[in-house]
C-alpha cells in the first residue's frame, strides 16, 4: 500500500505469523493504512504479530494511537502476541511513555522478533 508520503506496508505471512514491514515515515494517513492493513487480519483470526520499523524513523502520535489500538486487539481481544522490531531509541521510548510495552515485546531485529514469536 502507497500513500502520498512514499509509505509503504508489506504483509507477509510466514506459518502462523503474520509480518507486517513498514518503509516510511508514518504519519496520520499512515496509521490510518496500518489499521487498514492489519486489523482485518486480526478479524481473521491473525493472533501472532511482527511489526518491523526498521526503515521508518518518524511515527506521529496519531500512528502511535493506532499501533496501541491494535496492540490491545491483539493481545487482549485475541489472546495474541506481538513483537516490534528495529525501533530507533526515541521510538523505543515513546513506545515506553504510551505503554505499547504493556501489549507488545521489542526485539532489535526483525529476525531476533521471528524467533521470538514462535515462543
């Protein structure tokens, strides 16, 4: 999926995972794609979650509602898991402030977040 900012989100399923690679800056109508994107999965039945950031440095506060939205689907309205990967320091700690950490696990690769999830 394109938008205006050259974001860009890649779903791939890998077994029973579900991989979601973010490239861009994500602003509002970023967010607003991620939901787009993963939370029809999560109605399927999607219950293990990568979200890799690793080429994105910039998420905007209404993003980071969104990826908390969906954390909380995940883990709480599912019962699943989620792993966030290659968070830059600031991200990490935004993610912290918001308490995304409450729902999710960060690894610092999206590799080390694959293995990860099949725990």
């Amino acid at each position: 999926m394109q938008s205006k900012e050259s974001f860009t989100i890649r779903v791939q399923a890998k077994g029973d995972v579900t991989l979601v690679f973010i490239k861009g800056a994500l602003v509002e109508e970023a967010g607003v794609a991620l939901a787009a994107e993963v939370g029809p999965k999560i109605d399927e039945g999607c219950k293990r979650f990568v979200i890799d950031f690793g080429h994105s440095l910039t998420i905007s506060s209404p993003t980071v509602a969104t990826i908390l939205d969906l954390a909380e689907r995940i883990v709480d309205g599912k019962g699943g898991k989620l792993i966030v990967s290659s968070l830059t320091d600031l991200n990490m700690k935004v993610f912290e402030m918001v308490g995304i950490f409450l729902y999710a696990e960060a690894c610092p690769t999206v590799q080390e977040a694959e293995v990860q999830i099949a725990i």
